[in-house]
C-alpha cells in the first residue's frame, strides 16, 4: 500500500493518521541519530497546523564542522535503511547549517553561532514545540 502524503489527502481521515504516524516514526529515527552522534539542544516543532511544509521541524546543534557533517549523515543513513530517503540536501560542505529534506520532516543541523543567527525557533514559534516523548 502505497504511503501518501498528509497534504494530498488531508479530507480522508484514516490516510492522514497513517501518514501522522509515519511522520512520528520518522522524527523518532532523526532524534536518535542526532542523539547518537552527541548533537545538542535537540528541539522538534509541529507545524502540520501552519505549513503544508512538512509535518515536523528537527532542530539540532553540532559544535563543529566535523560534527555538523556527521550529525547529517547519521541522520541519512538512519532513515535511508529504513527506506526514507532525502529529496533535498542543502548546506553539507560548508556545515554551518545542514538542511535535511525527507518531505514529512525536515532536519536542520547548526553549528551554534548560527543557530543562535537564525533562530528557526523564533520564526516557526506559530508551531507547537513537542517533547521525544511525545512522537510515541
């Protein structure tokens, strides 16, 4: 069966919590990967009522560039293996500030000057900030 996305069938209840919990998983493999390679101040913010973006944030921080880089491809081959694969990378090489684009989810790793700069969490703050626990 075929896994759709919450934007397209948003009308047909049983479709969309399916997609939900795919969403949830998904976070869930992306926590655990950051967590694995030590990132920082792990956030995750809701934002299925706001955008039709993606269903969750996944904001973390690295100390270094090495760490940055490691941190993303952590994240990658978590959710590759489990057949979720990234259909936009953005900032990789220079590891400032990596995008992971999985579609539901999105993953941003930052060093902490700038994510201290761009603060996600005060531009999505209309998004509802969740707890690890709270993707169960």
């Amino acid at each position: 069966m075929p896994i759709y996305t919450t934007k397209s069938f948003i009308n047909n209840d049983e479709v969309y919590m399916a997609d939900i919990a795919v969403s949830k998983k998904m976070a869930q493999m992306a926590i655990d990967a950051l967590e694995d390679r030590k990132g920082e101040d792990i956030k995750v913010i809701d934002i299925t009522e706001i955008s039709t973006l993606a269903d969750y944030f996944i904001i973390a921080s690295g100390t270094n560039v090495n760490q940055v880089q490691a941190m993303a491809d952590s994240v990658q081959e978590v959710l590759g293996r489990a057949g979720h694969m990234t259909k936009n990378v953005e900032g990789y090489d220079t590891g400032n500030w990596v995008l992971l684009d999985f579609g539901d989810i999105i993953v941003h790793v930052f060093d902490k000057e700038n994510r201290l700069f761009y603060d996600l969490e005060r531009i999505w703050r209309d998004g509802k900030s969740i707890e690890k626990a709270e993707l169960n």
